[in-house]
C-alpha cells in the first residue's frame, strides 16, 4: 500500500464516518473498484482508520466526554455505595446521558452472533449499492420530520434503546451508521443538535467495542512494519478529516439541509449497482 493510498482511504474513512453517507459501504467500493486493499495487514489498517474517527470524536467532544467520564464514575460509586446513592435525588444530565449511551450500545449485542455474516457482505457491491440507496431514503426523510425539543433532561432511556436499535441495524455494509441514528433520534422528537451530538457520543463505544474485537484478528493475520508511514498517515488524515466532518454535519443538521445528503447516496448507489452488474 503506497502513502497515496493510505492518504485516500483514511480520508474515505474520516469523511464518510460522520457524513451520512456510510464510510463501510465506501470503504467497500473504494477496494473493490480501484483496488486500493492489501492483503497484508488490511485488517490492522482498518482498525487504525476507525481509531483516527475516534481519535476525531474526542478532540471535538472533549469536554462532554470528560464529564460523561466523571458521571460514570460516579454512577459507580453509586451501585457500590449506599452513602453515595442516598446523596442523588435526581440524575444530572450528564449521568442520564451515561445511561442513554448504555442502553444505546445494548441492542449491538445481538448483531455478535451474526457477525461473520454481517462482515461477508463487505465484498458483495450489489448489495452495498441497494444498502446506499436506503440509505438516501432515510436522509430524504429525515428532514420532512418535525423539529424535535428533546434534550439529555427530557430523552428516555427508551429512546435512547430505540436509536441504538438503529446503530445495530447499521453495521450493515452501505447503511450509514450517522445518518441511521441521527435519523432516528429525530424521529424520538431529539432536536437536531442534541440527535448530532447523542448520535457520535453513543458511537464511542461501538467503535471501541469493534476495535477490541478486531484486533486480535488483526495481529493474528500479520503486521507489516514496513508499511507503518502508510499506517500513520492514514490515521492523521481520518482523524483531521473527521473532525472537519463532524462540524459540517453539526451545521447542516442544525439548518435542516440533513437531507441533501440523500442525492449523493443515490447516485453512489446507483452507480455501485450498474457497476457491479457490468464489471462482475
């Protein structure tokens, strides 16, 4: 893999992660169509470009991670202490948005099972192509909804379970993770800023959760060392183009032009499946 390569991808990679557009699905045609995989430590690569998105994640939310981080413990403390539990007579917001996240990453758990499956999809364009043009539904839709109120003080835990439900739906290959849940935390009545917000914070860790299941898979298959500028590019390039992806989702979402976004699907959709029919 040439540094050019690895610039590509991890741009790829940093863009599509946050934009609606699904960085699997483009990751996917991207490989398959020009050729830019390599059989020789892909699979740690890959786990490098999503440790950039995080890596983008946490400059940009830095601090409502810090005190989600310090909620935790102290939900913590809490389960462990009776002193601690009879302090709390209502959950700040901070700590409601710790419990959001856990059920939100709950329904995640029975795609496990499945994975292999779910993974084998990557190399069938067809059906990334079709999973891209549902994709462009979801985001038409999405701003034809009526402008929500609810914020970490008034969303449920049952909204949040309902939105996570859409994080699991879309792992598939072509289904845009972003644009699934902040789609979906619209319609639960979330306003736009806080979807945005709920939607890459509740990503934190799924993005761990798939690196750590990843890895071992990853140094198992082989690390190639000669390629460690090309690994560390990519990784710069997806965490600096993905911070800059994060701001233009948070403008758009905000001024209801989400949807835009859905024109782009379908004719990357399109074009996948001609493709893939033509060139099979």
């Amino acid at each position: 893999m040439s540094i050019l390569s690895s610039m590509i991808l991890g741009l790829v990679q940093g863009v599509s992660e946050f934009l609606p557009i699904s960085s699997s699905g483009h990751l996917s045609l991207f490989q398959h169509f020009f050729n830019l995989a390599t059989s020789d430590g892909s699979l740690f690569f890959d786990v490098l470009l999503h440790l950039g998105t995080l890596i983008a994640i946490f400059v940009y939310y830095w601090k409502d991670i810090v005190k989600l981080v310090k909620s935790l413990i102290h939900l913590i403390q809490c389960l462990f202490s009776k002193k601690e539990r009879q302090k709390v007579k209502r959950l700040a917001p901070a700590e409601r948005m710790v419990l959001m996240i856990i059920v939100a990453t709950l329904p995640l758990f029975v795609i496990l099972p499945i994975k292999d499956l779910v993974e084998g999809l990557y190399g069938n364009t067809i059906f990334v192509g079709c999973a891209l043009l549902a994709t462009g539904v979801i985001l038409f839709l999405s701003d034809r909804m009526a402008r929500g109120k609810k914020g970490p003080k008034s969303a449920t835990l049952l909204d949040a379970l309902l939105v996570g439900v859409g994080q699991a739906v879309a792992v598939v290959p072509g289904l845009s993770r972003s644009g699934t849940t902040i789609s979906a935390g619209m319609l639960r009545g979330f306003s736009r800023r806080f979807a945005v917000r709920f939607s890459f914070l509740m990503s934190i860790p799924a993005v761990l959760g798939a690196n750590i299941l990843t890895i071992g898979d990853a140094v198992q298959q082989g690390i190639d060392t000669s390629m460690l500028p090309a690994y560390i590019v990519g990784t710069i390039v997806a965490a600096v183009s993905g911070y800059f992806a994060i701001r233009l989702v948070n403008l758009l979402a905000n001024k209801g032009k989400f949807g835009n976004f859905a024109y782009y699907c379908w004719g990357i959709g399109a074009a996948a499946v001609v493709a893939s029919l033509i060139f099979r």
